[in-house]
C-alpha cells in the first residue's frame, strides 16, 4: 500500500494515518548529532525506539499524562494522533551533562540543585538555539497557557521516568520531550508527541555509570546498538529478533 508521506524527519518518516486525524510514525535506523553533521545508522535503531518509546507512552498515559500515542502497528511502525507540533524541546536535567556542562562549566555527572527545565527552538537552520519564556511568547511559538501545561507535564515526566529508569539500574540524567496541541470538538489539549527513548534521553547504568544512550555514538564510544539493546532488555521489551530497514512489516497481534 502506498500512503502519503506527510515528514521526513531525521529519525523519522511520518505518514499519512488510516483515519482522519491520525499518522503512522515509521522508525529509521539513521542517526545524526551535533546538528547533522555527524551522520551514521545504528543498525536496529528504529525498531528499539519504537519499542522503547511505546512502552514509555504506554506507562505516562497510565498516570494520566497524555500522548499522541495509539498503538505499535509492526516492529518499525507507530499508530498516533495527529497534533500541532509545538516548535520548542523542552529538556529536563537531573544531572549535568552535554551542553549544559559545556555552557556552565559544570562537570559531567555533577547533580543540578534541582531538576533545571530549558527550552529549545525547534530551527535546524540555527542548529535549535535555547530560548527563553519572553521569546517563545513574544514569538507567539506558545502561549503562556501552553507553558503553564508544558511544564508541569515535563516535570511529572521526570518524576515518574526518573523512577521507572532507576528501577531498571538507569539514571535519567537528562532528556528532551516535544509537545503537541491535539484538537477534540474545538477543545484543544498539550499532548507529550514524538518519541522518549535513548535518542532522547541520558540513562547513565546506575552501578557503572556507563552510558546507555545516544552519546555513544555521539563521542564514538562503541557499542552503539547494544546499549539501545540493553535499555529495551531492561524494560522487558526487547524483540525476539530485529528486523533490517526495508523488509517487509509484520502485523502485531
Ligand atoms: N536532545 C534531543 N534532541 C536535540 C537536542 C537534545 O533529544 O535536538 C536531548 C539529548 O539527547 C539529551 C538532552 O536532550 O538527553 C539534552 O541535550 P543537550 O542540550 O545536552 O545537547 P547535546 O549534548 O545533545 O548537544
């Protein structure tokens, strides 16, 4: 069947949904950093990604934080909502680490007094440049209603990821979430979208401190596909097999 490709995004390629006010989100095994220029593929990738971020949807809606999430439809292929994509990443941090150690001088691995919530504008071209509250709300790119969602949703993320990682051995030192604004009848609701899985999150083992996520191939620390491997064992949702890109999709019962 051919359907509509709706975005192609670097991790991602987003199409057109069986219904009306839905997508079909399909898993890649690319993999890009530091503002595309380092580009690479992490051979079964996408279909831990959607794995992982399945599960991790599946448990925020549990506790009533709402996704774009409807169900895995095959080992590469997500069913969601289509939303209005809010162009901000909202990252949360336990932990220093990346560009915060950068920019502040922080050491890797230091605790932050509090958890510390950032905004990013979403702008490939600027290579998504931090920004503050005054800009994303004089730039109309949310509202002052949107944040006054956004950000509690992001720290109850944290909260509740921050123990469900510990219990599989891994700290959530850092992670990226993206939000989107889902119509129902005229009401409109902020809906977590994307993905949350260790292409968007730090998970640092909780005995070695070994890094569990993107970073790997971010600094070419190897062992790239079984740290993703690893966090979908710990969850309980790695796939018997794993599937190369291009093969044909199989069904989930
Ligand atoms: N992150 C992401 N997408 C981005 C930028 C950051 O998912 O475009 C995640 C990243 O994986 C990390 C957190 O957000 O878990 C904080 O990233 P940081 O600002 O330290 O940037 P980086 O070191 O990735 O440049």
């Amino acid at each position: 069947m051919r359907r509509r490709r709706i975005h192609e995004g670097k991790a991602k390629v987003l199409f057109e949904g069986p219904q009306p006010g839905t997508l079909v989100q399909y898993f890649k095994d690319d993999a890009t950093a530091f503002n595309n220029e380092k580009r690479g593929i992490i051979v079964g990738k996408g279909v831990l990604n959607n794995a992982i971020s399945e599960y991790l949807m599946l448990r925020l809606a549990e506790i009533g934080v709402p996704t774009h999430f409807v169900r895995r439809l095959n080992m590469r292929e997500q069913l969601i909502r289509e939303v209005e994509i809010i162009p901000i990443e909202v990252v949360v941090r336990n932990v220093a680490a990346g560009s915060i150690s950068k920019r502040l001088g922080l050491e890797e691995g230091s605790p932050l007094p509090r958890p510390i919530v950032e905004y990013y504008y979403k702008k490939d071209e600027l290579g998504d440049p931090m920004v503050s509250e005054e800009h994303i709300t004089a730039f109309g790119w949310a509202s002052n209603l949107d944040l006054d969602d956004m950000v509690p949703l992001a720290l109850r993320v944290n909260d509740f990821l921050s123990g469900l990682f510990l219990g599989v051995g891994l700290k959530l030192i850092d992670f990226k979430l993206e939000f989107g604004r889902l119509w129902e009848d005229e009401e409109m609701r902020i809906v977590v979208a994307d993905e949350i899985s260790p292409d968007s999150c730090r998970l640092w083992d909780t005995k070695t401190n070994e890094k569990m996520d993107k970073d790997r191939f971010r600094r070419d620390l190897g062992g790239v596909e079984e740290a993703y491997q690893e966090v979908a064992r710990r969850l309980g949702v790695l796939p018997d097999s794993i599937p190369a890109e291009g093969g044909r999709p199989t069904l989930v019962k």
